[in-house]
DNA sequence: GACGCACCGCTTTTT
DNA sequence: GCGGTGCGTC
C-alpha cells in the first residue's frame, strides 16, 4: 500500500484516497491521469472497499483500455479478470451478448463497422428508389447515427419538414433492415444497451448494485448517450447504484464534431452534486517555455472550467518558429532540423511531425522519402479494415449469421463465380418479396442463377459442416482456402502481400483464442452455454434469473462470434514496422494521448490551423485552439513552429496568412528563425527581411517558383503574388493574384479576418513587410 | 468480368 | 492532385 500511493503528488494523493463518492478529476496533460486512475482501482481493491467484481472502468479505446489492465497488474497481485475494463462499445457488446434475449438479438448478432453501415444504407436508397443526388448516403448515415448518439429512435425524432421526414423514415427503414439481418452498428450497441436496461428493472439494479466505483476516462470526449449510460450504470435517480469518478480534460476536448459534448463535465458536476472537484496541474512533461506557450494560448478561450500547468522542469528552450515560402521549403527544413536533432542523439521516433489534415503530409513524406529518412504515417488503413481481409471475415461472418446481407453481397461473387449483377438483381426481388436474407432467398431462384448461388450456399454449409468440432484458427485456416481467397490472391501479380495478410489471419486467430481464455481446442462454432457456461455467475434477483454478463467472454459468446465482434471492435494496428526507429508522422487529433522529446507542429496558416471550416461553426475556433493546444502539450523538450506563404492544396496554390494563433503565444518563449513581423511594427518603412530572401537550402522547385514570381513582379510595381503587405485599414495580408500592369495593376488581397479585397495598386497605400 | 475513363469531393476519427 | 466510385465498353 505505502508502496502503492508513494510518489504521488498531493493533489493526485488526494485523487486516488478519494472517500467513495461522485468525483470530477480535471487532469491537464502530462499530469499524470492514467497513473491516478490506476491507482485509484488498486487502491479501492488493496483497501477492501471493493471487490474486483465491483469495479467498472470505461475508456474510449481499447488501446487506452490495454493500457489500464497492464498497469493494474503490475500494481496488483491479484488477477484483473473480475474487472470489467473496457471500451464503451466492448462493454455493451459483452451485455448485449449475455442478454441478447432480453434485447431483442439473436445470439449472432454482427457488428456493422462505418463500412459496412455506409454500403447498407446505399442498399437501401437502392432498393427503395430513392435519388442518392437528393439523400447523400454519408448523409443519411450521419443523420441516423446522430439521432442515435442522443438517444433517440426513429419514432421519437421531430421532422419538421418534407426532407427530415423522409430522413426519418429512411433512418426506420435502416433499422428494420438491421434486426432482420441480425447485426448492429456502433451507435446501436450502445443505444440497445441503454433501453435495454432502462427497460428492465431487475437487471438494471442487478448491475447498479454490483458496480460500485465506476471510473471513467476522458471524460470530455462523450456523447449524450454515454453520459446517459453512465448515468444509469451509476444508478443516478436510484437508490442504488455507486460511484462516478470521471478524469477528463476540457482543454483537450476535439472530438465535438462527432457529437462529444464538453458540456458533460458541467452537468455532472451539478446533476450529480460533486463535492470532490480535484485539479492534477502539476505537469510532468513539458520544459516551462512550451507549457508557458500552452497556457497563454489557451487563456483565449472561455467558459473554461479552468487550469493552468505548472512545471519543476525549468524554461528550457524557446519555441522555435520558421516561416516557409512554400510547403515544399517547410518540409525541407523539417529535415534539416530533424538531422541537426539527431545528430545531437535524438532518437528518430523521439520526433513527431503533426499536421491538422492529412492531406499535407504527402509533401512532408514525399520530401522524407526523397532523403532516405525512415518515417511512419500513423492512421492509415488498420488491418481488419483491408479488403482481402474483409472479405475472409465475411465468409466467416455467414458461417455464424447468413443472414447478413453485406457480407453475402461482399463474397457472393468474390472470388468470381459467375454471379453477376442481374442474378443479385433478382436475388435481392425474391429476398424482398418473401422478407428474408439474400441467404434465405436462394431457394427461391430457378435457372442458371439458381444454381451458382445454391453452389454457393452450399459451399459456406460446407464448411461450416466440415469445421464442426475444429478450433478457431483451423476454421479460419480452412475457409481461406475453400473460399478460393487464397488461390485468388495467389494467382494475382502483386498479392503476395494480401496473401500474408490472409495467412497472418490464423495466427490472429490463434493468439485471439488463448488471450480471451477460450480452451486451445475449443470448437470455434460451439455455443457458450456448452463450452464455457461453468464460468457464468447465476444471480437470482426478485425472482428473476439473472446471467452475469461476467468475464471472460467464453462464458456469453462462441469462439468464432467472438473473434467477429473483436475484428469489428478491434480494428488491428495500421503498419507491422513497430520496430523501426522511424519519424512520427500524424494528425494532431491523433496525436492526443501521446508525447515526444521533440514535436514539429506544422502548416500554422490561417485556414488551415485554425481550419476555415471551424469559423463557419459556433465554437469552431475554440475547438481549433483546444487542438493546438494538444499540439503543443506533447512536446517534452524542443518544440517547433512552422507556417508557409504558398501551399499546394487541392490542386490549387494557396497564400495564407500566418495562424492566428501565433499572437496569443507568449513572446519571451519564442524564438523566431526567421525575421518576424512585429506587431506594432507594421507601418514602418523598415523593409523586413523575409525567409523569402535568405532560403538556406531551397529545393530546385522552390528556386523556378520564386523566379516565376520575380518574373511578374516587373510588371506590377515590384508587388509580387506571395508577399506580405500591411494595409490602413485592413491590416495585415498576403497577396494572393496579380493582374494588370502599370497604372492598371490590381492586387487580390487575402486579409485574413478581413476577407479577400481587390486593390487598385496605384490608388491604395500598402506598405511592404 | 476486367479494365478504363470520367467524375466527385476534399478536416479532424474511434468504436 | 489524388484516390475512391460508378458506369460503360470490349
């Protein structure tokens, strides 16, 4: 114990020691949360105040969930099984699964990933005519699954005019469809769980009694409906239930846009009446310039609960901020600085090179690649997510639920066997006129089609017969190749590589099966109550009999339907390379969680970082600030700023104007590498020397673009498209066009908050910067 | 049934 | 500027 709660600071000491109450931790970056959380749970346990079974942790990802249990259990002696840790998603799938009676599922039940969601609702608009031009199917899924994310069903959403009426019956439609296919998207796990246990009362206290200390991470990232959740789980209202510890950080709050609302941390402060409001500002990250930088560019936003880091760590050293001419220079001396870094003995993955959207880091990659330094793009596409690999799980996915009609159409013809698009025409008819699966319905075809599809189902039968009593990765083993997906990718010029995807599957399988705690040789499609039910806790309850959704899974699923639920929870890891020392590229957003020595912030222009998009939104720059502010949080000791004057976007040459958020970071802790503009400079007559006229290395394509430029200036008074102007009225801007010449020469002008202007060169006064 | 061409859209992402 | 998608042709 003494060894568990030592080197805590106070404020986490106090966290942790917490009496079992409601409690909101506002932990800033880098002070430590994981660590409190942990702790939190080892304590309760090594103290008594709660078994094992009476814990309930809630994360948004399963890494953030791997993480927790490894640390509980090299805190704890004990094992961590009885702990229900996990993700949302993972926790309702787990109850969802155990009483899949009680919601309405069949005991298969499949999960939809966005995918698989997307190409369903295209199936609908199909099937029921409807102009795709008119109803947009990423639409129509985002109208569904955000009625869904606030808890609302079909029937409960107001449609106030023609179009949302229709979008409502689309969104019943969808709904339907899902329960006659037996599979669920992720909104549906979640809004299934809630009424389900909204809905019967024996297993809702069941649950709140047995949930004593619920905890909750990233508190600032849910939804309503996960609030909602929660709030029933903590049995709130009730005269049962436990205790709600949320940690969150609503500084660090960037998932608005799909549908997070910040707005959770107030509510459950009042709704839940905490008492015990603890803030983790001790920061054990960062050097003091960059937490300095931190603190003052997020003092720009308001309504804040409100938090300032503080660090032991010294100043250390400034920001350092360079202005680029293009975004092909900004790559160039990204690497410059890296191998000065290097050279000085940093680690490669020490480095991270964060960008607001993907899209900029062709430029940056295609620049790394060109000077053979090894890099990895983080959030590409995730193993289970690959094609070949889709299309092995869904045979699998028609071995444990035919019907799912997005896996029967995905395979149905893959690899070809002769059915083509008419015969799926017809097949889809006779499904629709009998109400059934695409599956179900083959009997009913006749003719030639009739039988490539009997051949078909027979083959899936097939295979499912043959597997009976083998285990799991056999099974996989087995359908790779009856499927013909082997043979097919193998007989393909540039497979190879799908073919190792496929075959990594059974190993997959294989470390699938022994880490969930299913016997080796489990019969991969035998049911739960056979193979494992021993494990099943039985709790009676007012007469009722309830099965625990306990752990491990082997007690509520199948082998094979939990290695289905886990390929669509679990998306896999994105690139095997782990072990390469290799740069870090990413988006900020995905950047959040983690931290690097050294961190390159980049493309900070003005519609770019803060995004143009965000202005159009209420909130939308303050969300911009939150995720710079995560930016500049993951640098332990070096951190780098960089901005360009031209930039390649969508096929288009850009001049943006320097992000704003350049004005709310404190002076004293930069360190511009290139002259600066001053402020209060602007008028001066002084001309400035810009990163334009001293480019130390310039790439050969930057030299032809800034001599393209020097070409036209001849002809417009020396102005040039690119340049730096300061304005009376409008203030500062960048020139982004040139037309005319002489007396007659125009500048289109983008003056940021301004807007863009069309100046006549010869009437209005502009100063050179 | 495979390939080629035209068209679209384009912020961020986990489950 | 690029990648995904959907349609038309051989």
């Amino acid at each position: 114990m003494q060894n568990l709660l030592h080197n805590l600071n106070p404020e986490q000491l106090a966290a942790v020691t917490l009496p079992p109450q409601n409690a909101l931790i506002l932990a800033g970056a880098g002070s430590g949360k994981t660590r409190v959380l942990t702790t939190r749970i080892a304590w309760l346990i090594q103290t008594g105040q709660v078994s094992p079974a009476g814990v309930l942790a809630v994360t948004f990802t399963n890494k953030a969930a791997k993480e927790m249990l490894t640390r509980l259990s090299t805190m704890l002696p004990i094992n961590t099984r009885g702990m229900w840790i996990g993700t949302f998603h993972g926790l309702c799938n787990r109850l969802l699964r155990t009483h899949y009676k009680d919601a309405a599922l069949p005991q298969t039940f499949q999960i939809l990933d966005s995918q698989d969601q997307l190409s369903m609702i295209k199936r609908l608009l199909k099937a029921n005519n409807i102009d795709d031009e008119k109803f947009p199917p990423k639409q129509v899924m985002y109208f569904i699954n955000n009625n869904k994310d606030q808890g609302l069903r079909a029937s409960q959403v107001e449609a106030y005019d023609a179009l949302e009426r229709k979008l409502v019956e689309l969104y019943q439609l969808y709904d339907d469809q899902c329960q006659r296919e037996g599979v669920v998207d992720f909104a549906e796990l979640l809004l299934r769980t809630y009424e389900l246990l909204s809905r019967n009362e024996p297993l809702r206290q069941h649950y709140q009694q047995r949930f004593r200390h619920i905890l909750v991470d990233e508190f600032q990232d849910t939804n309503n409906l996960q609030y909602a959740w929660l709030k029933l789980m903590a049995g709130h209202g009730s005269p049962y239930g436990g205790a709600l510890f949320a940690v969150g950080d609503d500084d660090q709050s960037i998932y608005a846009f799909r549908g997070a609302n910040v707005g959770n941390m107030q509510a459950f402060e009042s709704e839940f009446r905490v008492q015990n409001l603890i803030k983790l500002e001790q920061n054990y990250r960062s050097h003091g310039h960059i937490l300095d930088a931190a603190n003052m560019l997020i003092a720009n936003n308001s309504r804040r609960l409100g938090k300032n880091l503080r660090t032991d760590a010294g100043h250390g050293e400034p920001v350092r901020v360079y202005e680029a001419s293009s975004d092909l220079q900004e790559a160039q001396w990204i690497i410059e600085e890296a191998k000065s870094l290097i050279a000085e003995g940093a680690l490669r993955r020490e480095i991270a090179i964060l960008y607001r959207s993907n899209a900029q880091s062709r430029v940056i990659e295609h620049a790394l690649f060109s000077a053979g330094m090894p890099y990895h793009v983080y959030g590409g596409l995730r193993y289970f997510q690959r094609a070949e690999v889709k299309h092995a799980i869904a045979y699998l996915q028609l071995m444990d639920n035919p019907h799912n009609d997005s896996a029967f159409l995905r395979v149905v013809n893959f690899p070809a066997r002769g059915i083509g698009a008419r015969s799926i025409e017809q097949l889809q008819n006779a499904a629709a006129t009998y109400n059934c699966s695409l599956y179900a319905a083959v009997p009913y075809m006749v003719g030639k089609a009739g039988s490539s599809l009997a051949a078909f189902t027979k083959l899936i039968e097939g295979v499912r017969f043959e597997t009976q009593q083998l285990a799991l990765p056999e099974l996989v083993k087995i359908t790779l190749d009856s499927s013909g997906l082997l043979q097919h990718y193998a007989n393909e010029k540039e497979g190879a590589d799908r073919v190792e995807n496929l075959e990594q599957m059974v190993s997959a399988a294989t470390q699938f099966v022994s880490e969930e705690g299913f016997g080796q040789g489990a019969p991969a499609h035998l049911g739960p109550q056979a193979s494992a039910a021993a494990g099943a806790q039985v709790v009676v309850a007012d007469g009722v009999e309830i099965i625990d959704a306990d752990a491990p899974l082997a007690t509520v699923m199948s082998p094979l339907s939990a290695f289905l639920s886990h390929a669509s929870l679990e998306a896999g890891d994105n690139q095997a390379q782990e072990g390469q020392d290799a740069l870090q590229l990413m988006t900020v957003h995905s950047a959040k969680g983690l931290e690097f020595d050294n961190v390159f912030i980049t493309g900070l222009e003005e519609g770019l970082f803060p995004h143009e998009s965000s202005s159009k939104e209420e909130g939308g720059v303050e969300e911009e600030r939150r995720l710079m502010y995560v930016a500049i949080t993951r640098a332990r000791k070096r951190l780098y700023m960089a901005f360009c004057q031209t930039r390649m976007l969508h096929g288009q040459t850009r001049y943006n104007m320097k992000s704003r958020f350049f004005d709310e970071l404190p002076e004293e802790s930069l360190k511009w590498l290139t002259a600066r503009v001053q402020q209060n400079n602007w008028f001066s007559t002084g001309s400035r020397k810009s990163a334009w006229d001293e480019m130390p290395s310039v790439p050969s394509a930057d030299n032809r673009l800034a001599a393209r430029m020097n070409e036209r200036s001849g002809a417009s008074g020396g102005w040039r498209i690119g340049e730096s102007v300061a304005h009376a009225k409008f203030g500062e801007g960048v020139i982004v066009n040139l037309e005319g010449s002489g007396a007659n020469c125009r500048a289109q002008i983008n003056f940021g908050s301004f807007g863009m202007k069309v100046l006549d060169l010869s009437v209005a006064k502009l100063e050179r910067l």
